[in-house]
C-alpha cells in the first residue's frame, strides 16, 4: 500500500520538467552569482563571491501538463473516484508529463585570477534530483479497466517512460573576456551519482482478440527494461543498520557512481547595447556501476488458455498442462534481471537570449553609500532597463522541448534589480515569473518565482517553481 | 513616488510567494481511491475429433484432471471480487455428447460442477455464462480452486461418422475477474 501511494505520488507530485528545469528569471540574472551555473560564458564584474552554503541557491519546482493536485484532491465532496476518470485518465494523453526537481547548493565561489584578471574561476558543489514521468496513458486504462470488453485495442508499452536521478555535482569553471565585445566560458563537471532510474525506451503491446480455437486470445508483445542503480540499498537499509544520511554522503562523494561533463557559454556583443549571449549545459555522461539492479521483459506470446487436443494430449496423459503453459510462456517472453553497469546521458539543456539595455545609469546612481563600494559594474549594468527574448530546450526521451521568454529587467542603482518574464511553452501560455536581487553592502539576497498568477491557489497550479540565495560578493581586488 | 513602485512590486513578490495560498486539500481521499480492472483471459479449450470417440470403446471416452492454479495464485486468491466463466461447446459430430466440467480442490474435492448435454449434429452452439461472487456461486470456489476435471460420455454409438467436414466436438471456455487493485 505504501509503494502504492509513493508511485500515486511520483506521478502526481512533479511538474513537467521542462517547466521545472527552465531557470528562466534567473538565466543572465548578472546582479547574480548563480546565474553564472546557468550560462558559464555570461559578464562577470565581481572580484570575487561566496555563496552562504547550502542557502546561496535553493531551488523546487513543481508542476504538471494537464491534471493539478487541486483537481484530485480538493475538498469539494465529489467522489476521487470520478475526479481521477474525469480529470486525470479521460483528460491525460501520453503526452503529458508529471515531474519534479530539486537544486541545492551546498558550496558556490569564484574569484578573478590575480595574473590574468580578464579569468574569473568559479567552483562548488550541488545536490540535484528529478523525477521525469511521461503520463503512462494506456497503461493506466489497463490498470483502472482492464482489458475485458477490449478488443482489439492494443494497450502500447511504450506509454511506460520514466526516469529519475539524484546526484551530487562538483564543479569548476574558467570564464574569460576575449575582447569588448566577446566572453566565453566552460565548466568542467564531475557527477557522483547517488540513486538512478530508466525506464524509458521501451516497445511493445498487450493485446486481447478472438482465439484461434479457444474464445479469447492474449497476446504480450514486450522490449521492456528498466535500469537502476542504488535503490537495492536504500530499501534495505533497515536490514543494514545504515542511516539515509550514511549512504547519501558516501554515493555522493564519490563513493557512487561517477560521470563527467562540461557546460559552454558564450556572451557577444552586437553593438554597445545589443547583445546576444548562449549556453550549452550538462553535456555528459555517468557510468552506473554500484547496486545495479536491471530487469527486462522482451518476447512475444499469445495464449488461448490451457489447450488439450486429441488425439495429441493422449500421449502423455498425466502431463501437467497448466505448468507447461507457464514454461512455455516464460520462455517465450524471458522476464530477466541483471547487475550489468550502464551509461546515462545527462539532459542536455541550451539557453539562449537576445538582450536590449537601455536607458543608462547617471554614476551617482551606480554607487553607493555602502561600505563596500561597488567599483566596476558591468556593461549591462550600466544600463536601468534590459528588455529581450530567451529560448530554453531541453532534451528529452521523446525529443526536445523547447520555451520562449520575454523578459525586462530594470535596475535601481547598484542596490537593487528586478527582472520579470514571460514564458511560453506547451503547457502554459500565462507563467509570469519575477525576481529580485538587493545588494546590501557585500551582502546579496535575491528571491524569484514563476507562474504568480498560480500562487492565488497554488494546489491549482500546473507549474509552480521558487529560488532563493544569498551570496557575498566583492567587486574590490583590496 | 519611484520607491513607493519598487517597493509595491518587492511586496508583491514576498508576500506572493510566502504567503501564497492554497484551497484546502483532503490527501485522505487516497484512500477511498478503487482500482478494480476487469480482466479476461481464455481458461481451457478441448477439442476431440470424432474418430477419437470412435475409437473408444465404453461410453466415458475422456476424463482427464487439469492442475490449474490459475486462480489460487495468492495475488488472485487475495483480490479477486467476482467474475463470469463463459462456456461455449460446439458439435460437430454425429453423437449426442454429456460433457462435465468440474473444479477441484487441492485434495480433488469437487468444488463446482457444470454439466452440458448437447445433442448430434447438426445442433447450436451452446453457450453459458456462470456468475461468482455476491450476484452468482460463491467465490470461495474460484478461489479455493487447484484442477478442473473434464468428463465426456457419448450417448451415441460408436460407428457413425458425421457428414460435416472434420467431425469435433470443441469445449471452449473464458474467465472475466474483477482484480482488486487497490
């Protein structure tokens, strides 16, 4: 019952990732430094910078495509019964996605080289987990229906698509401004992977029909595989003595599984106010290798039921035909399990932006009365108002998808800056997000979120996402 | 009047997102929540060619004892609410036929019978449907159940050959459940 309702939940809790992974208040946020992790090639104009650990960037997202939880579990008094056949297994498509993710940052600095002051380096370390559901629509019915008074149709296993990770990522990146008008930057990224899941390129049908001979025939056309690493231990810990916390910090610091990756970022200039910037993130691979556990189901059976046929069965009368029939089927659709290792290839995710700063800054307004004075804005900064457009994709197991955000931000003085969007994907047309970042001396808060309008009722929402941080920066070399 | 502005928007913000709210959610409603599928599959087909009957001497030309364990499988047994077994025997042949259908218990205890009597062709289809659980036979049947015996007995002769094409007598059966999921 307990697995029961955290599968429910697994496929309820989440968002579509695509909303979810898309930072887009945040992406070329410069007042800040976490916007760095989001383009490696974007301006940088501090000295140096610290995150506060585990609170320089925390970030949780939720949504969903089509059904909210406010929709099955709002107390209205109808039935959840008819709310599910209504709202989540008569509305969903197996295009929809129910998903979720995390990001904490536990370690987040940089700092400008001292030989080569155009370097800025930045390193950290950051948790991350996702949960990505396609909604299994067919399988659904089947569960809910069944497949009496059916045929004919035939239930599509590839309606199965799911995946989830969680990981820790250590990073080190080198950002450099070429010249005036072009910055690049790339980060390496080493994974140490603690729990993984797939389940996600799978083939086949179940499918009942008339029989041959007999009244009904089924029909299981399966090339499914599911591949996990980490999980055989954490269901057993009991059994262990070992604490979560235990086994989390030991996968997590390298006594996992390990991966590599890098992230690319580019930031050109146009022209003093136009500018075009861009990056390529989570380009890598990790290699599972601890606590795999693998099943795969692959084959193709029909069956009538137990078939007796004489003169044949006289042959061998006290033949136990109800055995012969599982042997038989087990054999023509082998349900296996293994330890082999496997690869995972990381969601790659692209960011791209068109930026128009204007109106700029008077000097007395780009200092201030603070302690630490801010000496160097950037070139962006130096303009009030920003205004442009950002597309996101990510890669996804049934290909790419994509959003497109408009955005403004304006700056008061060196203090303070706003930026709000507006973003367009397949699952919503009506996501305005807003953030903010205040520069208190050394001392810079920010907080941002996404789909405000959903807040009224946040239960109702189908993407809600929240990050907050605080950071000290320095833009003085003394 | 500018910082009035900002200060609007940054409210807006905070107040927004820490204190959104949310209409009251009953999460207790996963438990009311069924999921019982129907589900159908054959059970057991038998097919005897005339000649067969011809050849046994006697009137019982066939008994044989499947092990069927189907249905006591503990994920069955446990969850299974109440479901139809459709019978359908076809007569091709020349003889009048008695054809029983028995479950079993694991100790060969006859659990259910259901006996058709068909005559020689040519003749209908006959067709049956048998209700289990609270609207039909107890389900402690299905559910206690580890064999099904099958009898024929020939009311007929031995010698005579039907005009139809391949002469058989074919017993074809289904079951539909309601599985309790949840």
């Amino acid at each position: 019952m307990k697995r029961l309702r955290y599968l429910f939940w697994v496929f309820l809790i989440g968002s579509n990732l695509i909303s979810a992974q898309n930072k887009e208040v945040l992406y070329d946020f410069l007042e800040i430094p976490e916007s760095l992790l989001l383009n490696p090639g974007r301006e940088v104009s501090y000295e140096w910078y610290a995150g506060v650990p585990f609170i320089s960037g925390v970030y949780a997202a939720g949504a969903t495509s089509g059904v909210t939880v406010n929709d099955l579990f709002a107390a209205d008094g109808v039935d959840i019964n008819q709310k599910v056949r209504e709202r989540a297994l008569n509305s969903l498509t197996k295009k929809d996605e129910v998903n979720g993710i995390f990001q904490i940052d536990i370690l987040n600095g940089g700092f400008r080289g001292r030989n080569n002051p155009k370097n800025f380096y930045s390193f950290g370390l950051y948790t991350e987990g996702y949960v990505v559901n396609y909604w299994p629509q067919d399988l659904a019915f089947l569960a809910f229906d069944g497949n009496a008074d059916q045929l004919g149709r035939r239930f599509d296993l590839s309606d199965l698509n799911s995946s989830g990770q969680m990981l820790n990522v250590f990073h080190f990146g080198i950002n450099r401004e070429i010249n005036n008008k072009l910055t690049l930057g790339g980060r390496l990224k080493l994974y140490s992977a603690i729990v993984d899941y797939k389940s996600t390129s799978n083939k086949g049908y179940f499918l009942t029909d008339v029989g041959r001979d007999n009244l009904l025939v089924n029909t299981l056309s399966a090339d499914v595989k599911v591949r996990s690493s980490g999980f055989n231990e954490l269901f057993n810990l009991d059994d262990s003595g070992r604490s979560v916390t235990s086994l989390f910090t030991q996968r997590g610091f390298f006594g996992g599984d390990i991966g590599l990756g890098i992230d690319v970022g580019v930031t050109y200039y146009l022209n003093k106010q136009m500018l075009l910037t861009g990056s390529l993130l989570d380009l890598g691979m990790i290699y599972h290798t601890t606590d795999i556990v693998n099943y795969s189901l692959k084959g193709n059976a029909s069956v009538e039921g137990v078939e007796v046929i004489l003169p044949d069965a006289l042959a061998d009368p006290g033949a136990d035909l109800w055995q012969d029939l599982v042997d038989e089927i087990e054999e023509l659709l082998p349900f296996e399990e293994n330890n082999d290792n496997y690869v995972t290839i990381r969601p790659v995710k692209l960011y791209s932006s068109f930026r128009y700063n204007f109106g700029k800054q008077a000097e007395s307004q780009r200092s201030c009365d603070c302690d630490t004075q801010i000496d160097a804005p950037a070139r962006n900064t130096a303009y009030l108002n920003s205004v442009g457009l950002q597309l996101f994709a990510i890669n996804r197991p049934r290909g790419p998808q994509a959003a497109l955000s408009g955005f403004y931000q304006r700056r008061f003085g060196n203090i303070l800056a706003l930026k709000t969007t507006y973003t367009v994907d397949k699952f919503s047309a009506t996501n305005i997000g807003l953030g903010f970042s205040v520069q208190a001396g050394p001392v810079n808060v920010y907080l941002m979120g996404s789909n405000l309008l959903s807040y009224g009722n946040i239960a109702d929402s189908n993407f809600a996402a929240f990050q907050l941080g605080l950071n000290i920066i320095s833009w003085n070399l003394n | 009047m500018k910082r009035t502005g900002i200060f609007i928007l940054l409210q807006i913000l905070i107040i927004g997102i820490i204190f959104s709210c949310a209409d009251r959610q009953d999460f207790d409603q996963f438990d009311d929540l069924t999921i019982v599928p129907d589900v159908e599959a054959s059970l057991l087909y038998v097919e005897t060619p005339e000649r067969i009957i011809n050849q046994v001497s006697g009137i019982n030309f066939y008994t044989q004892t499947f092990n069927f364990d189907a249905f006591n499988e503990p994920f069955v047994e446990e969850n299974i609410l109440e479901g139809v077994i459709t019978y359908e025997v076809e007569n091709t042949t020349s003889k009048p036929l008695d054809i029983t259908f028995e479950f079993l218990d694991e100790f060969g205890n006859s659990l259910d019978i259901e006996f058709f009597s068909i005559e020689a062709a040519p003749t209908a289809i006959l067709t049956r449907e048998i209700a289990y659980g609270p609207n039909g036979r107890s389900m402690d049947i299905i559910r206690n159940t580890s064999a099904i015996r099958v009898s024929a007995v020939n009311r007929g002769d031995n010698t005579s050959v039907s005009p139809l094409p391949e002469p058989t007598i074919y017993l074809r059966s289904s079951a539909q459940f309601s599985i309790n999921l949840k």
